[in-house]
C-alpha cells in the first residue's frame, strides 16, 4: 500500500547492500514459536547475532551477509513478541535469556561467538556467563548501558520488585487488551520510526517496513507487540550488564558509536573500560550513532571480523 505518488514495495525493498536471510528455521523455546534466520553455509562455523529491542532480524539484512562473507554461519532470532516470533501474554528478561539458549542449542553443541546490539548485547553478555561452554568470543555493539553510579540489589529487595512489577505489567496489559498499532503507508511507517532513528536514512527506513511490518487492507503495522515494553517485568536494569564483564572468560569486544542519540545509553569508553575483562577492548566508530552497524555496517563488519580471527 502507498499514497498516490508515494513510496512502491518494490521501490522500498531494493536498498543496496541488503539481502534477505539464506535460510529460515522455526525453535520452540517453552511453547513459544520464534522466526529464526540465518546467512551463510550451513557448514560454515556458527555466530550467534542478537537484535535490540523492538528490532528484528531484518535490521541485520547489510550487516549479517558481511559477516557470512568471512566465511561464518550467522545465525539471528526474532525475540517473543518482535518480527514474526509469536507474542505471548507476559514479557520477562528470564524469558528472553531462555529464548536465546533455545536458539543456541538448537545451532549444534560447539562453541561459538556471541554478538548483539543493544539489548541484543546485553542478552549476549548474560548468555555468556549462563553458557560458558557454548561461547568462544564477545562482541557487544553498543549493548553496554551506563548510568553512572550503579548498585547492586539484594535478594529480598528483588523478591518485593517482582510484586510490584508484576501488579504494574498487569495493569499495562489490561489497558491494551484490544490495542492494535496504528496502520500506515511504507512513508508514514518509516517516518514515525524515524522520530526514534533520526539518523537513519530515509531509503532504510522505508525498507525495514517491507520486512519488519506486515501489510493489510487498512495499510501497513509494525510486527511487535503493542503491549510489549521495554525489559518486561521483573527485578532487572539494563545498566546491571557491564556487571557481567569481568567474569566472562572469552575475548571480549565492545563497540560504541561516538554520537549520542534519543535510543542510546550515552555510555562512554571510560564508563566501560574498569569492567573489561583482562584483554578486553572498547572500539568507537567515529561520527556514527547507537545503530552504528547499520550506520557504517562495513566498518563494524571489519572490526568484528578482525577480531574474531
């Protein structure tokens, strides 16, 4: 669907560089049916990549074949309730963490390397130290929040949040029983998602809506949850995960983008460096914001590549 005059899915859809994945797979993970793609050979050495929140594998259509060109297997998954993984009643970060061993295990019993962006970098540093066997290298992109000083909470205080998380994601459910998303034509899609990626060209925002938004009679809706909120519920905060860094035991690579922008964390080098690992590294990719594979995917590519070898 378009405007007289506006934007074709053809036109949409042919944005340089991006193929859509070789191959796609479903995993169960608790009943829950998630959309996995991947990019490579199947025989080609596996690398696990994990999107940021309320992304979907399509964010990934420049950037994964890059990394499939040296020679890996790039396995991505839609998490619960993005892309066209089933939506379920309740969102948790326990969830997504089971979701992501789902995925891992369903790749074959060797080691790999784990790679997100975002909350996708995030759940990688969490998997990393929940699945020590299956991991054999770290590469976070932009997926390292800080907010400055940071505590850590008790048991008991986590078990009185969960209460009052829980009594609060209720409520929220209750109020968007019957919600849908606000349907739209390819331009108007991709210009409200550009209130939130206002460094994203136009071009790529019109083609993340031909393969992250489904079309219907009244127009084209993103493939995410309404209800969904960032995090779920539950006793977590994404600034908990550089508390993650010191343990992990593999090489560890941490990408940030030099600009801040209305979806980053604002973190910093220095905001990092005191939880690396021994023989950790931060890199930042000059002039490029929190979406920086999506920015400069062939710098970000080479760096992982690079650091992979």
């Amino acid at each position: 669907m378009s405007d007289p005059g506006g934007t074709t899915i053809e036109q949409a859809a042919a944005y340089p560089g991006a193929h859509r994945p070789w191959r796609r797979r479903e995993v169960t993970s608790d009943g829950v049916g998630l959309a996995v793609s991947e990019w490579g050979e199947p025989d080609a050495p596996a690398l696990l990549l994990a999107h940021g929140g309320f992304d979907f594998t399509g964010t990934f259509d420049v950037f994964a074949p890059m990394i499939a060109e040296g020679g890996w297997r790039v396995v991505s998954w839609d998490q619960r309730g993005h892309g066209d993984s089933a939506r379920t009643q309740l969102y948790s970060w326990q969830a997504d963490l089971r979701d992501g061993a789902a995925v891992i295990d369903s790749i074959g019993d060797r080691s790999m390397p784990f790679v997100g962006h975002s909350k996708g970098g995030n759940l990688v540093s969490h998997l990393a130290n929940a699945m020590p066997h299956r991991i054999s290298a770290l590469v976070n992109i932009e997926g390292l929040p800080s907010h400055g000083v940071m505590s850590d909470v008790s048991e008991h205080e986590q078990a009185k949040w969960v209460r009052k998380e829980l009594d609060d994601w209720l409520a929220h459910r209750r109020s968007l029983e019957s919600k849908r998303r606000r349907p739209g034509t390819i331009d108007e899609l991709a210009e409200r998602r550009g209130k939130m990626n206002p460094r994203m060209s136009p071009d790529w925002l019109r083609y993340l809506v031909t393969v992250g938004a489904l079309e219907s009679e009244d127009g084209w809706r993103w493939k995410i949850d309404p209800t969904m909120r960032m995090g779920g519920f539950g006793p977590w905060r994404p600034e908990w995960s550089l508390l993650q860094l010191p343990a992990i035991a593999v090489p560890v690579l941490g990408i940030l983008g030099s600009e801040l922008e209305v979806m980053g964390w604002g973190t910093r080098p220095s905001d990092v460096e005191p939880y690396l690992p021994p023989g950790g590294r931060i890199e930042t990719v000059e002039g490029a914001g929190h979406f920086v594979h999506v920015e400069a995917p062939r710098t970000v590519a080479d760096m992982t590549l690079e650091f992979l070898q």
